[in-house]
C-alpha cells in the first residue's frame, strides 16, 4: 500500500477511516491499516493487544528514556446525521468522538518521527480499541506496560468549543470516574383500578428518584463535585396495568474516592429504604466504572512548557476539570503521564450524531506531538 506523505493525503486518511467506523474490540481493519503503515515507516510492531490494539517502537540513539503516547481507534454506536461526503458507511455507527482523527494525528506524528529521528531513546505509539467501554483495561491485562514498558505516558482529545489548534492542560483531577449503577424496584402488580391490592414499583420509584437528589446537596461536601443523574427508568406496559417491577439506570460522577465510594454506599442504603417504605424490594447493582483521571503534576507541567515552547502562550491555556470520563485513566494509575486537550473549533459536540472531526487540526497536533517526543527525548537530556 502506498504510505501517506502530506498533510492532504492523512485528511484524507482520517475521512477514509470516519467513513468505516468500527465499534470497540471490532476495529479489525483499522487496526491492521494502522499496523501496516507503522512498519512501512520503520516501526517494530506488536497487535493483538486487548483484541485489537496495536503497539508500535521506534529506537533511535542511546539515550535509556521511553515516552509513550496513545490514540483510541473505536467508533459509536450512533447514526450519523452530517452531511458530509464522507459520512459513515456503516449503518447505525460513526466516529462521533473523534478518534478517527486521533487516530490520524498520531500516525501523522509517527511519519514525521522516523523520517526525522532528531531524538535519542524509544517511541511507544499505543493505538488503542475500545476506549468508550473500557479497552484500556484489556491491553494493560494483556501485558501492555510489561511487555512494553514506558517512563510516561501522553494522551490526547479534541475538546469542541476551544480554537480550532490551541492546546489546553489541567493539573490534577482532570476528568471524572463514572459509575453505572442499575436498580430493580420489585413490588406486587395489578390492575391499576386496584392499587390497594398492589405493591406499586412505580411509586415506590419515583419517591427514589426524588431522593436521590439529596445524596450531592447533603452527604457530599460541598467543597467536592458529584453529580448524580437517573437516565432511564423502565417499568409498565399499560395504563391500566400496575407492573412487578420498575427498573432504574443511574451515571454518577466524582473526582475523588471517598466521594465515589460514599455516594455508592447512600445509593444502595435510599434504594432499600425508600423500596422498604412502600412494601417493595430493591436489587442494587453497581458494576466497576472507569476511575477518575489524575494528570501528574511534573508531566503536565512538562507538556505544557512544550507547547509553549513550540507554539507560543497565544496558543496554550488551561480547561476546568471535565465531568466526562475517559478510560485513559486505567493507564495513569499504572504509570506517570497526562492527558491534554486540542481545541476542535466551533464543532457540534461530542457523542452527537452530527459531530465531525476538524481536519485542520491533525497537523499542529501532529507537530505537537513530535515536538514532545523530541524534548523529552532530548540527547541532553538527563535520564
């Protein structure tokens, strides 16, 4: 295959790949483009890792220091609604986050690394699946900082609403942990015209709903920040008819992990009573969500005087800690790093259906992260 050389040829590449979205652990064939374009520029490359994923190393010099970087490969399940002569082929699936062009930026970046080879040390690129649903945890469980082992870690999102090409940096608790937490109000059926011989789910769920607003406003401090928002309730098929049971489906958010684990003790303690009080049960199921996202203090602060070193302070600035997630987080708990943002332009938001990925935007994040490598792999460095 021929390789991309310019900058209009890796545009094109990131259309190719939005018009092809493949869904977590399904990114087959992004995941073979990916390794083969990494060893046509020299790279020595490993797949498989977390179904899909791929690795690929870079070595140049003498110098000991190993920088890794990474890019998600997934797609959504959402149905695209632009207008775009690229738009996905896929029905019902789309890059609605961008991880085509993050994908795009860091093979951009990988070109330019091995044709310039201005640094000393090793290159990691970790082309990641599965980033909405937590891929990150399946490469790390296949071995990924074993087998490949690296000093820090960078990742990077576009972020809709900053200047299309600024670049943005938090310090700290950067993105929040998420749990999913799913109840089961079971209480009697019946005729609706009867509810006395009735044990009623319905109620018995809405005086929950309506309790769980007190969790943030009363058990929290409120100093921290946690959010609390019931997304689906599912219960009844009629009118007229009284259902079994009534099913709840709860995102929490937090950044911290008292706050989380309180909030997931209060929750099952409200359900049960407020289930209890009206003669009804309540099954609590709360499944492991993503951890908050911590960015190192050293590494951000390194990666920030890059960008301003190479782009100047007109470009460079700062975000208020997010409330979204990112499974990038798995990989910060095992090894230093930061996650940063690249301003995506005046762009529908993310996870809409007519989001689209600011082109403009792949060769100064390219640049950028070419110029982070070389500076943190700088010959003079010290180790």
């Amino acid at each position: 295959m021929s390789l991309p050389s310019t900058i209009d040829d890796f545009v094109a590449l990131r259309r190719r790949l939005h018009a092809a979205p493949e869904l977590g652990h399904a990114e087959v064939a992004t995941s073979k483009l990916v390794a083969e374009l990494l060893e046509g520029w020299g790279y020595e490359v490993a797949t498989g890792l977390g179904v899909t994923g791929v690795v690929g190393t870079l070595q140049n010099g003498v110098g000991e220091r190993i920088i890794g970087l990474r890019a998600d490969m997934d797609a959504l399940p959402i149905t695209e609604a632009t207008s775009a002569d690229y738009a996905s082929q896929t029905p019902g699936v789309m890059h609605a986050c961008g991880h085509d062009g993050h994908t795009t930026i860091l093979l951009a970046a990988a070109k330019e690394l091995a044709e310039r080879r201005n640094f000393s040390g090793t290159v990691r690129l970790i082309f990641q699946p599965a980033e909405e649903t937590g891929g990150a945890v399946q490469m790390i469980e296949d071995g990924l900082f074993e087998r490949f082992p690296v000093d820090a870690i960078f990742g990077l999102h576009n972020w809709p609403g900053v200047p299309a090409g600024q670049l943005r940096f938090i310090e700290g608790p950067a993105m929040a942990s998420v749990d999913l937490v799913i109840i089961t109000i079971r209480g009697k059926g019946g005729h609706g015209a009867l509810p006395h011989e009735t044990v009623d789910p319905i109620v018995a769920a809405s005086s929950l709903v309506m309790a769980l607003q007190s969790i943030v406003s009363r058990n929290v401090d409120p100093l921290e920040t946690a959010v609390i928002t019931v997304g689906m309730m599912n219960g009844g098929t009629m009118p007229n008819v009284i259902p079994d049971s009534v099913e709840l489906q709860i995102t929490v958010r937090s950044f911290s992990d008292a706050v989380r684990d309180r909030i997931r003790e209060r929750i099952k303690t409200l359900a049960e009573a407020q289930a209890a009080s009206y003669g009804a049960v309540a099954e609590v199921f709360h499944p492991p969500g993503f951890p908050a996202l911590h960015n190192d203090a050293e590494e951000t602060a390194f990666a920030r005087q890059v960008a301003i070193r190479h782009f100047g302070d007109a470009q460079v600035g700062t975000l208020d800690p997010l409330l979204v997630s990112e499974d990038f987080a798995f990989m910060l708990e095992k090894q230093r790093g930061s996650y940063l943002f690249i301003g995506n332009g005046p762009s529908a938001d993310l996870h809409s259906p007519r989001y689209d990925f600011n082109d403009a935007i792949i060769a100064p994040a390219a640049r950028y992260w070419v110029a982070l490598v070389e500076d943190f792999l700088a010959a003079n460095r010290p180790a």
